[in-house]
C-alpha cells in the first residue's frame, strides 16, 4: 500500500541554451506528489503520516521555494549573485527565514542564504525528480515521484529499497536508537 503527499513549490529558472519561450526568465509553480510504500502499520492503520512525508522532504525541499534554479554554466548566475552582493542579501537577509540546509550533491547545490539553487542540467520537470530522489532516496520508501510545473508534467517509478521501523503510536519512523522523536515511545 502507499501513502501519498503532495508539495507545492514556487521558483523562477529559465531553460539556458534553449531555443524557444523557456529560455527566458520565468516563475512557476510546481506541485510534487511523492508516493511512499510500506506495510500498513498497525495501531496507527497507515502505512506512513502523509504529514510526516511532507515534513521530511519539506526539510529539504524548501530550498527550491521562493528560489532562483540556475543551470551552473548559465551567464545570468554570476549576474545574479552580483546584484546580490550590491544590494547586501548574498549572505542573506534578515527576510529570508525559509532556509533548508545547505546541501551539495552531483545533481544540485542549494545555497539557502541567497535562495538560490544551481543545477548541473537544465531543471526540467525530469531533473527535478532526479534531484528529489537523490535527496530523499535514504530518507523516505519512495516508489514513485511526479512533478508538475505549468503544463509540464512528469513521474518515475522506483523499487522499494528501505526498511522502515516505525511507531506503532504515530507511524512515523524511529531514529537509530528505536525511539520515535515525535512522541518518545522507545522499541523494546
């Protein structure tokens, strides 16, 4: 069975080297559902607190939100991070309270304090289902993304890999000492 969350993401990015409207500069909103699988737990009667999903991948993805996705080798970036230093917010701005942590991967590096993202590959709604998977691959049992963006739409279906121990009081999942950090019960 699947518990399935969805996440609007708001971003601006433009589809450097393309030829056609996305070259430019432009917003959207994006709308991720991420379908996680398990066993239905019994006691809590789901398999995962859709909750919980959004949560965790929240965590991370909010770098994306509110955000700038450059490709790396794009000439607006060091324009970009310019103006930034000028106006005094690359290293942030008092404003600029939804930070997820910093994180660097093959795919992606996010730079929170200036809510900026750069991509090795052009942030189709393709890549973006690369980069949620490589960022939440250890983190959630995800069997299949899909993300949205305007009139672009894409999945990937993937193999169940992990073996979530969770709480048989509120589903979520138990950290490395069996304890469930939401509510304190400890795995005998």
């Amino acid at each position: 069975m699947k518990s399935i969350a969805k996440l609007d993401l708001q971003y601006a990015h433009r589809f450097y080297g393309f030829k056609g409207e996305a070259q430019y500069l432009h917003g959207h909103t994006g709308i991720l559902t991420i379908e996680v699988e398990g066993s239905v737990n019994p006691g809590v009667n789901m398999v995962f607190p859709c909750n919980e999903i959004q949560k965790t991948a929240w965590d991370v993805l909010k770098n994306f939100d509110h955000a700038l996705i450059l490709r790396e080798d794009d000439p607006l970036l060091p324009a970009v991070l310019d103006v930034y230093e000028k106006q005094g917010i690359r290293n942030g701005a008092p404003s600029n309270t939804m930070k997820g942590p910093a994180f660097k991967t093959e795919l992606a590096t996010a730079y929170p304090e200036c809510r900026l993202v750069v991509t090795k590959e052009t942030m189709t709604v393709e890549g973006m289902i690369k980069i949620v998977y490589d960022l939440l691959k250890d983190k959630l049992n995800i069997v299949k993304l899909t993300f949205s963006s305007g009139v672009n739409e894409a999945s990937e279906e993937y193999e169940p890999h992990l073996n979530v121990d969770r709480c048989p009081l509120c589903g979520i999942a138990l950290d490395e000492n069996g304890v469930c950090p939401k509510c304190g019960y400890r795995k005998a």
